[in-house]
C-alpha cells in the first residue's frame, strides 16, 4: 500500500462524516416539525435517494477521475469557466460558513459555556486551517482514526439511553401527507448534496488504485442512513415528538439522562465530541475545495495567504451575519443543479471529441 495515497477505507470514512452532518446542519428536528412520528419513514425514502445517488456519484468519479476544479481548467471554454467557477465558489463558500457558524454556536451553548464566541471561532478556525494546510491526505488519515471514536461513542450513548426508551412515544404513526412525507425524504436528501460534491471534487490520482474502490464508500454511506435512523428513533422514544420539536439539538437533551454509577458527571459533554466530527470535517474540505480554487487560478501558488484570507471572511462573516436552514438547502438545491449541468458539459465534451 502507498502511504502517500487515500485507502478506499480512509475515503469511506470522509464519506460517513459528510454524510452525517445532516444531524448538525439540517437537524432532527427539521424532519420531526415537519411530518411529526412519521419522519422514520422521511430516513427511510430519503436513504433510498442518498444511496441511489451515491451510486451514481462514484460512477461518475470513475469515468471522471480529475475531479472538478481539474475537468474544468482542462476540458471547459473559458467562457464556461467564468460561469462555474465562481458559482461553485460562492455555493461551497456560503454551505461551509453556514456549518462554521452552527458548530461554533454549538461549542459555546453546549461545551466551552465561559468562552466568548469570538475565542472559538479563531481557536476553530485556525484548527481548521492547519488541517487544510496538510491536505488532503492529511485529512483522509484523520478521519480514519476519528471513525472509531465516533463508533464508541454512538453506541456508548445507546447503551446508557436503553432504560429511557419508551417505544409508545413512537405513536401514532401514518399521520401527515404523502406531500409531506415527501417533502420530508427530500429535506434529508437535500442535507446530502453538498457531500456528495465535496467528495467528487477529490481527483482520483490522490487515492490509491483498487478495482473495488467504491464498495466501502458505499457500505459506509448505508451505515450512515442506519445510525441516522437509530438515533432518531432513540430520540422520539425518551423524549416524544412534541419536546423534540422543541430542541435544536435533541440529541443532546437525551445525553444529559445517561449516567453511569454516578461516576461520570456531564457526559453529553463527551457525546457532544460527535456533533463536533459531523460539522468539522464537512468545513474541512469545503475550506479545501475553496483553497484549491484560489490556487488553480493563480500563477505563483500562495497556500498560506489564500488560507489566511479564506479563515478571515469566515470569521467576519459569522459575526456579522446569521445563515437560516432555508439558505443552506437553497444553496444545495443550487449545486445540485449547477452540478447536473457540469456533468451534462462532460458528457458533450466528451462526445464531440469521440
């Protein structure tokens, strides 16, 4: 094995944290406030979407192993270029501040309560950055080693949440609308886009050569869409649906029952290290895919300035402004169409050069 390569395991396990960055990003409360119990199902039709989808999306990774930002500079006229790249830019731009600014409101309300925001967000940031700086590789090895602990702490968290389910909370069931049911599954298929695309924009001579490269990806895309919809059953057992529509981050709430012989004290504070997995590595690489942009337009490559100046736009922008969910799934509407026609120039490039 090259060491210098991304494993088929290390890209697999990129692919669950995007994945579940739904929980942080979109939220069980999004899916539960809108069709109430029968939001199980919501997981259900809307697994079946991510998975077709993401059958599709390392297909395309195959028959287009450059990735974006290299399809673009060397198979697009120019005149397509200036429409893309910044649209690609400003899309990836607004998801990944919109992330920034929900984990860093999560870190102050949940975990660092006596630390200003402003202190989190430099201390987050500058975090972020040295991660990008050692690229890609670098960050396909950390979230191989995070994957196990994200694991322990899933099913460490169940386990001390059994005596707390209550499985009539999950009635009844069959209550809301086929349009609403719909809705629902689309709203959780929309948290995937963004993934999606993030992991397409990884060229493929970075990763290492295997005939059954997608297999684990995709074993671990359905393990996602699993533990999503365990949690969430978890959730609406101890708490019921109407306190969960109340809470941002139910999830958490439940956390605080779990006690172990009364030796542990605050334990959703070592749950919370999960949340914080499923926003930073979705900031990661969307700060990576910005920053290899920048550089492909530029002549001499400045990583450090450009990094620099990506960490000062995201922290002024998350003082000054706030991001509603409505931006962020627009955003992923957004990309998902830009990112159909992208394909669609591939596939006529490609024709008219057979």
């Amino acid at each position: 094995m090259k060491l210098d390569k991304i494993t088929s395991y290390q890209y697999a396990t990129l692919t669950f944290f995007l994945l579940n960055s739904f929980s942080m990003n979109v939220g069980y409360y999004t899916l539960t406030n809108q069709t109430g119990n029968d939001c199980i199902f919501s997981i259900l039709l809307g697994g079946i979407l991510i998975l077709i989808l993401a059958s599709l999306i390392f297909y395309l990774h195959e028959k287009y192993p450059d990735g974006i930002i290299e399809t673009l500079r060397k198979k697009f006229p120019i005149f397509l270029q200036i429409l893309f790249y910044p649209c690609f830019f400003l899309l990836i731009a607004a998801s990944s501040i919109y992330s920034f600014s929900l984990l860093i409101s999560f870190l102050h309300y949940y975990v660092l309560k006596e630390v200003g925001l402003l202190t989190i967000s430099f201390s987050l940031m500058i975090t972020v950055l040295y991660i990008v700086k050692k690229g890609i590789k670098t960050i396909s090895k950390i979230s191989e080693i995070f994957f196990y602990f994200s694991i322990f702490i899933f099913f460490f968290g169940a386990i001390g949440l059994i005596k707390y389910l209550n499985l009539s909370n999950l009635k009844p069931l069959l209550t809301t609308t086929i349009q609403k049911n719909i809705s629902s599954s689309l709203t959780y298929f929309l948290s995937s886009i963004i993934p999606f695309f993030l992991l397409f924009s990884i060229p493929k001579k970075e990763m290492e050569p295997t005939k059954n490269f997608k297999k684990l990806p995709y074993l671990l895309t359905l393990l996602s869409i699993i533990l999503t919809f365990i949690q969430l059953v978890i959730i609406l057992s101890v708490l019921g649906i109407h306190l969960t529509n109340i809470y941002q981050n139910p999830d958490m709430i439940i956390y605080k029952k779990i006690s172990f012989l009364n030796i542990l004290e605050r334990v959703e504070v070592f749950l919370a290290f999960n949340n914080i997995l499923n926003s930073l590595f979705i900031i990661i690489l969307g700060i990576h895919f910005m920053n290899q942009m920048i550089n492909s337009l530029l002549k001499k490559k400045k990583e450090h300035i450009s990094l620099a100046l990506i960490g000062l736009f995201f922290i002024m922008v998350t003082t000054l402004f706030t991001f509603p969910l409505s931006l962020y799934l627009k955003t992923s509407i957004l990309i998902f169409l830009l990112f159909g026609i992208f394909i669609l120039c591939c596939l006529k490039y490609k024709y008219n050069h057979h």
